[in-house]
C-alpha cells in the first residue's frame, strides 16, 4: 500500500530548539549570589596572628562572627532562589521563535 506524498510531508516533524535550563534573570541572580558568598568568605577571611604562641582576639570580632555569616547565609538562599525560580511562559515561547 503506497502513501500519498501529502501524508508523507504530513509525518515530518520539526527539530525542537535546543533551550537552556535557566533565563537570563535567573542567571542574574544566580550572579548576585556568588558576588554575596565571595563577600561573605572575604569578610570571614583573617583574625590571625603572626606569631603563633600569641592569642588574637581579633578572631572574634563582630565582622566575623555576625556580619560575614549572615552574608553567607542570604549568599545560599539568593543561589537557592536562583535555582528555583521557573521560567515565565511567555519568555520561554518568545525564546522559540527566535
């Protein structure tokens, strides 16, 4: 039994466009989330002393044990965010036709 070629063309289905898992705003908060770890690790960083018989105190001073952890902890949770936020639908089929 011969198919028509009509019914042939028909059958043909169209390659679907490659799409990335993220959009441009959920790279941009992601971005925005590093830039609050790297701040927050930065701000941890130090306290040391050169000689290592002596004792710093500077190793618990307020920047390091109540700004840089909070830093960090809104660092995650932007990541965090960043990671779940779904695409609009709108976007995501404006992207197709491109």
């Amino acid at each position: 039994m011969a198919v028509p070629k009509e019914v042939k063309k028909e059958i043909r289905t169209e390659k679907p466009k490659m799409q990335f898992a993220f959009d441009k705003k959920n790279y941009m908060i992601l971005i925005g989330g590093i830039a609050l770890l790297i701040l927050g690790f930065i701000l941890l960083s130090g306290g040391g002393s050169k000689d290592p018989n002596e004792f710093s105190d500077e190793l618990f001073s307020k920047r390091r044990m109540v700004i840089a952890p909070i830093i960090l902890m809104l660092g995650y949770i932007t990541v965090a965010v960043a990671i779940m936020t779904k695409r609009d639908e709108h976007t995501a089929s404006d992207d197709n036709q491109e």
